[in-house]
C-alpha cells in the first residue's frame, strides 16, 4: 500500500483544489491559499486544507481583537462591546477637558510656558530655547509671566500665579491626547 506523498507541487496542489495551475497561483499571490515551503517549490496538503477550511468558514484562524476578548469577558449586561468603547471614549474626553488650557494660546507659546516652569533658573529670553523678546511679551500681555527686573539691558521675567496654573493644565492635557 502505497502512502500518497504530503507534500505536492504547483500542478498537483491546483488539482488537489479542482482548479487550474494559473487560479492556483493567483490564490497563492492573494492569500487564498499559502505558499511554498520555504526553500522549495512545494506545498504541504495540510496547510492547503487549513486555508480552504478557512475560507469555507469551517474554522477561523483571525485573532480576535484583545478589546473585544476583555469586553466579553468582562461585559456587564451591555449588548455589546462598541457601546463600552465609546463610553470609554467619551470618559476620556470629558477628562480631557479638565485640563483644556484656557488663555488660548499659540503651540510655541505654550511650549516656552511649559519650559518656564519647568526650569524657573532660566528666567531671560536668551536662557529660553525658542524664545525672543516679542514671544515673552505676548506671554506678558496674556498674564503668564510677569517682568521681574531690569539689570544691565537684560529683561528678566517670572511665571505668574496664573502662568503656573496654566502651564500645570497644559502639560496634563498634552499627556492626555489622542
């Protein structure tokens, strides 16, 4: 009794699926079926049922999604588990918006803001990377820092009360985002 090989070629795989050599290699090249073994021009019968079982829809061999996996196990009466997704999402954005900064300022301004006040030694414009006279002004103007002193043509300033609290809101809302 003869044992009829596992391992077929190109030609013999295509019959095997009852379709032609060409078919075959396009469903190779697509993913419908799986290719050769590596270092040979052969396919292994085995892998070949695999697919076809999975296209059939007889088994699966998708992941599942790790959310749904959590979701389902961890559902409490909801239907399903987009719904708890977009709860979480909207949990989210509500806590986001506890930190949303309130003096509206541009990105390069709040980027220097941050820096103040993560480095309260660096207190004139040249010491701030980034930073001119213009940009501290405008900072100024807005009530974040306010214009310590003056000393020999070099202008030194400080973060407000004001200017701490928004700096503080800025970085949690950055460390927040999306």
């Amino acid at each position: 009794m003869t044992v009829p090989p596992r391992l077929i070629g190109r030609k013999e795989a295509a019959e095997y699926c009852g379709i032609s050599p060409t078919c075959f290699s396009l469903w190779v090249s697509t993913h419908k079926m799986p290719p050769t073994i590596p270092g040979t021009r052969m396919w292994d019968k085995r892998a070949i049922d695999a697919k076809l079982d999975e296209i059939s829809g007889i088994m699966s061999s998708a992941p599942e999604d790790p959310f749904d996996k959590w979701d389902r196990e961890n559902r409490t009466g909801r239907p399903s588990g987009r719904d708890s997704l977009a709860e979480w999402r909207a949990g989210k954005e509500k806590r986001r918006a506890k930190y949303r900064p309130q003096m509206r300022l541009e990105y390069r301004l709040e980027s220097i803001l941050v820096y103040l006040a993560a480095h309260p030694d660096c207190d004139t414009a040249s010491s701030i990377p980034n930073a001119g006279p213009a940009m501290l002004e405008e900072l100024r103007k807005a009530g974040a820092v306010q214009l310590v002193e003056i000393e020999r043509e070099a202008v030194c300033y400080a973060l407000t009360e004001k200017g701490k609290a928004e700096a503080a809101r800025i970085k949690k809302w950055r460390s927040l985002a999306p």
